[in-house]
C-alpha cells in the first residue's frame, strides 16, 4: 500500500514550521551506515535481487517471526502476487475496507477478481468484523484486514470466519511493520503478509519496495517464481508472473534501517502518548478522539489520526495550515466511492462509518524525530483553530515547562 504524504500547504507560515514528516532529519542519523552499505553494493555490481535481498529477506522474516519473507518491487505488487498466488482472479470477490489506500482495492480488480466492501469500526478505522459473515457468498476466496494507520485489525473473528468458510486472509500491513495482535506479528497474522517500503513509511527505502512474509514453503516458491515472470530456472517458465524484483540497493538501505527501526518505534510511541497528555492539558477531550491502543497489541503508529468532532474538521485543517503545521487527510474520499469502482454499484451512504471517518479525520505529524517542542506547537495550533480559551492555554501550555522533556 504505498502513498505520498500530501501536507496541507500553509496560506500563512508561522515563525517555527512543523513538518507532516522530515525524511532528512532521521537520515542525517545514518547517513553514514546507508552510504557504506550503498557503495558496497556498487562494489559488487549487482543491483538486482542476490544476496543483499536474500539477507533483507531473512532479516525481515525474523523481526516479523515468519518462516519466510519475499521482497518484490512495491506494497502494491506486494498484495497483487500474493493474490496471484493463491490463484484468485475473475470471478472471485474479496472482501476488504473501503477506508484505506486505494492499492487495497486495486489489487483485488488488477487480478480480475471483485472487492467487495465491507464499514469499519469507528474507533480503530480498521474493517468490522461483524459485517464480514454478512458480506460472503459462494464466490468469495479471501479476506483482505487492514492494519491501518499502525494498528492491527482485530483478527480473531476473521480467523474463525476463515476457517469456517475455508477462505485466505492476506494482510495488508503495509502500514503496520512491528505491530503486533496479542503477541503475534503482523504479517504472520492471516496467510500471507503483505509491506510497503515506500519512503513514508515506518521502515522507508530509498523509493518503492515492497514484501511479503509467509509461513508455507509451497506459497513461497511460488512467490518467488511470480515475482520473476514465472520462472522456475533457466528461462522455463511455469506460469505467466510479473517483473516484481526488490533492488539491491533498497534491500542495502533497508537492512541499515531495520536494525533501528525498534527505536524509531518507540519514539513514535512516545510521541503518541505525548499527545494524549497535550491533548488533556489543553481541554480538547471533548473535541477530539485520539487514536487508542488495545491492551496487549502493539500500535507502530505510521499515522497519528485524530477525529474532529462537531464538524469542525476544516477548521482544524485551516487552522494548521495557517501556523505552517503540517497535517494531511487519510483518506479524504472512500474507495467505493471513487469514480473507478462505479461499476461495483456501490452508492454514498452504504458505509457510513467509511464515509464519516473521511469528513472528520485529520493525520498530525508523528515521526520520530518531532520532539516534545513541535508537538505543542501542534496542539497550540488545534486549539487556537477551535477556540479553547486563552486563560485555559496559558496556564495549561507553557513551553519552557514541557520542553524540559527530552525531545
């Protein structure tokens, strides 16, 4: 599921922008590491899958407790061979959310098969499972969860669905690498797994690249013979795949930024909680609902999504863009809305927790880096959009005071 971040571009900059995400800073870091690891692959002449991808590979398989893992050109290719792979295609449905990146759905239709949509629960903007059973039929093959934002959907009803019903669950956990649901890892969570490296992401490569984590051998090979036009060897090809290849060199960068991706998610875990004590301090609770953790479940947070209540979500967004703070809309349209899914027939009203989640959610910025100091410039500029009282700011905010913390 790869996507460009799309800020929201200021009318009037304030003194100190805020950025929805800054790349630069976390690659300042490591600047050093991911040039030594890029010039070794230019050593070697060999920028095309080998042992750097098998290395990443198995690197990857182990940080997410799978068996096996595959790297393939993008997130998008990754939920498409993955489907290609347990042999869904025309004349088939699978059901997934209508609140997500538009690969998603894409990825269903490129293999001829059909989406259908199923609403999200409110709270955690993840597919429902309660609709799911109703949304079957004699043609459906597979579930496709979202784990969205960094939070993983709620599994246990889509397994017991799955297994009654003999259907693949394949995870788009493009969003979610490190998020965990009751102890197991996304990517282990269904079938197949499927990432996104897009730069964006919580481990970002230096352009598109994408993965996808398995625990049967058979699925595998099959993988990665679909990822290389079907071939098993020797120009003989057994089915007709893709050009789907992870470059050498993203799978060198990659493995630099694995080994700290732990702390970087940590630190978007700091700055989540971060939030929720601004948020408290400055009288939003009433105003804003704040992404929320279940018990025992890792949220990775790759988005920080807040929801606007009273329909005051433009406010908010003319308010940040006015204080040069970057911000952005996830998604600001469903997907069974969109012009290319009309022949589905799908009509506004039919998910009407899709549709309210894209009035009334706003994405701030939470990368690692942001720091205590940008991130009550954040929660000044809400409550500055939406009116919280000046006596309540000033005794509530007072920058020296927080900014004591360590960023």
């Amino acid at each position: 599921m790869s996507e460009s971040i799309l800020p929201l571009s200021s009318a009037t900059p304030a003194a100190t922008p805020v950025p929805m995400i800054d790349l630069v800073e976390q690659h300042e870091s490591i600047a050093g590491e991911v040039r030594d690891a890029v010039e070794e692959v230019f050593a070697t002449q060999r920028f095309v899958l080998g042992d750097e991808v098998v290395d990443f590979e198995h690197e990857v398989a182990s940080y997410c407790d799978a068996r096996f893992a595959i790297g393939c050109a993008s997130g998008s290719d990754a939920l498409m061979l993955s489907l290609m792979a347990l042999d869904i295609g025309p004349g088939d449905e699978v059901i997934t959310s209508p609140f997500t990146f538009f690969a998603t759905a894409s990825s269903i239709t490129r293999t001829g098969a059909t989406p259908v949509f199923v609403d999200i629960d409110p709270h955690t903007y993840n597919l429902d499972p309660a609709g799911v059973e109703a949304a079957l039929s004699p043609r459906t093959r597979a579930i496709m969860p979202v784990h969205l934002f960094g939070r993983c959907a709620e599994m246990e009803p889509l397994w017991r669905v799955a297994v009654r019903h003999n259907l693949a669950i394949v995870e788009d956990a493009a969003q979610a690498i490190g998020a965990t649901h009751n102890g197991r890892h996304a990517g282990v969570l269904g079938t197949l797994g499927c990432f996104s490296f897009f730069p964006t992401k919580n481990l970002g490569g230096a352009g598109d690249g994408g993965l996808i984590t398995s625990d049967d051998p058979d699925l595998t090979a099959r993988l990665r013979r679909l990822r290389v036009h079907g071939d098993a060897g020797r120009y003989q090809h057994v089915e007709v795949g893709i050009n789907s290849r992870l470059d050498a060199l993203q799978a060198a960068v990659l493995r630099v930024k694995l080994r700290h991706l732990s702390k970087w998610t940590q630190q978007r875990q700091e700055n989540a909680a971060r939030y929720e004590e601004l948020v408290a301090d400055s009288g939003l609770n009433d105003l804003l609902d704040l992404p929320t953790a279940k018990p025992g479940c890792n949220h990775v947070f790759n988005q920080y999504v807040v929801r606007v209540h009273n329909g005051r979500r433009d406010e908010v967004l003319d308010g940040l863009r006015a204080r040069d703070v970057g911000c952005a809309v996830y998604y600001p349209q469903p997907l069974h809305l969109q012009t290319c899914f009309q022949s589905l027939k799908y009509q506004e009203g039919d998910f009407p927790e899709s549709e309210r989640a894209s009035a009334e959610t706003v994405a701030l910025p939470i990368y690692p880096e942001l720091g205590a100091a940008r991130q009550e410039l954040v929660v000044r500029a809400i409550s500055d959009s939406l009116g919280v009282s000046r006596a309540h700011r000033e005794r509530t905010f007072s920058l020296p005071q927080h900014s004591k913390r360590a960023a």
